[in-house]
C-alpha cells in the first residue's frame, strides 16, 4: 500500500511539472491560430517561426548570451574553485559566502543593482567622452555575474576530491604545473565543469527579470520578446519556438547525463 502511494504521489508530481509543457507542445501542432479549438494537426507554425525575423533575431540572441556567459562563467568559476581550494578553510568559508549572495538574493534586486551599476558607470565615463549603451554587452555581464556561483559550486566540491599526491607526483617526475593540471587534475573534475556549464547555459536560457533591466531598447531575448507579445496575443510561432528549446535542452541533458553514468566505468578501467 505505501509502495503504491508513493507511486501515485510521484505520477502526480511529474503531472504538474510536464503537464503545462506537454499542453505547449500539443497547440504547437494545432492548426487552428485559437487555443479554443483544436483545428487539426500541422507543421505550418514551425515554417512561420523560421520565417519570423523578429524571433529568428531574438532566438540568435538568446543562444548567444546563454554559451558566451555558460562559457565566460565556468572559466571565471574554475579559476575561483582553484583559488579558494588553495585557501584555509576560516577564509574559504568567508568567500563562498559572499559568493552564494547572488543566489540567495531576489533575481529583481540584482536586476535593479546591475541597471544602477550601469547607469553610473555610464555618468562616470562620460567625463571622458565614453558611453555605456545598454544592449548585448550589459545583457552579458549580468548573465555572468548570476552564472559565477553556480559554477563554483559545481567545480569546487570534484575539486576537493582530486588526489593531490597524484598532481605531485606528477610534478616530481618533471612535468610543468600546467601539463600536471591538465592531464591529472582537469579529467577528474571535468564532470563538474560540464555540471556547471549545462547550469549556467540552462539558467541563463530562459532569465528574464535580469535581461529585462539590463537590456537596451532593440535587443530582446526569447524571454522578453515573449513578455512583449504576450501583451498582443501569444502567436503560435511562439508555441513552436517554445517546443524545439525544450527538446533541445532535453536532448543536451540526456547526453550529458548519459556520459556522467559512463564516467565511473571510465575512471575504474583507468585506475
């Protein structure tokens, strides 16, 4: 009886999780342009999505800020986990702690904080004739700065259980720190590399409250030309959209995780 309901609780709790997404998958397909019908299957909603250049733009975009900042955040990340795996711990303790702010404090603060920043940057750089323009550039750097301590704390923890005899022993028999990190070090940890990317990738596809004060008027992500069309009436284009950045992120995450189960086999024939 408790196996059985604990059954059903699960199936209930995927049900609200993929319910509402199986619905925009579903009206994806629909012909008819109303949610209040059902006029039949069709693929014409995909073929006007990638004649659309408004979201064509806003998709290109997206995809740009999502691997640049997934990319700059984990280097910025691994760098710091190197750093702070060197430091005692009464200090490290201290660091991660104001490096966790980002993530305990609301998405609007920042969002807010970043635009300040900005602003003031701009004032203060005017005095020399230079301007900040609010565009793909702050857009970016707001992703990293919200992406940084999800990366940390993916690296940090493989970087904590890496064999330091191993790297020294490496050193001693003359290899360079950096070939020793490269060939020792980077193999065991690259698990949590690839744990915060897919994170910071995945987080900074759909932001919007950080995108929406950070970005300039011209420049739009997914997320805020959706905001700007759902005041107009959602267009089916957007359904299609929607659907193929699921499946593609599905498709990523289902590769990742296939080659992390595949890991630990790797490591033991290793060994």
């Amino acid at each position: 009886m408790k196996k059985a309901l604990s059954r059903i609780y699960l199936g209930f709790i995927f049900i609200l999780l993929y319910a509402p997404i199986a619905v925009l998958i579903l009206f994806s397909f629909n012909n008819s342009r109303t949610r209040a019908k059902w006029g039949g299957w069709t693929l014409k909603w995909y073929a006007e999505m990638f004649r659309n250049e408004a979201i064509m733009s806003a998709l290109y975009n997206t995809l740009l800020v999502a691997v640049l900042s997934a990319l700059i955040s984990t280097l910025l990340g691994l760098l710091a986990a190197i750093s702070l795996n060197s430091m005692n711990r009464r200090r490290r303790t201290v660091i991660l702690s104001t490096i966790n702010i980002p993530m305990l404090n609301a998405e609007i603060v920042t969002g807010i904080s970043l635009m300040l920043l900005f602003i003031g940057l701009g004032q203060f750089l005017s005095r020399w004739g230079y301007a900040v323009e609010f565009g793909f550039g702050t857009v970016l750097i707001g992703h990293i700065t919200f992406n940084l301590p999800y990366t940390v704390l993916s690296i940090m923890p493989k970087l904590r259980q890496v064999n330091i005899s191993t790297y020294e022993a490496a050193l001693d028999l003359g290899a360079t720190r950096m070939f020793a990190f490269r060939k020792v070090v980077l193999p065991d940890i690259m698990s949590g590399i690839l744990s915060g990317f897919m994170l910071a990738f995945t987080l900074s596809l759909d932001d919007f409250v950080i995108t929406h004060f950070t970005k300039g008027p011209g420049f739009d992500t997914l997320s805020t030309k959706i905001y700007t069309e759902v005041r107009k009436g959602i267009k089916p284009e957007m359904y299609a959209l929607s659907t193929l950045l699921f499946v593609s992120v599905l498709v990523l995450l289902m590769i990742f995780g296939r080659g992390k189960s595949k890991e630990p086999a790797v490591n033991k024939a290793t060994h």
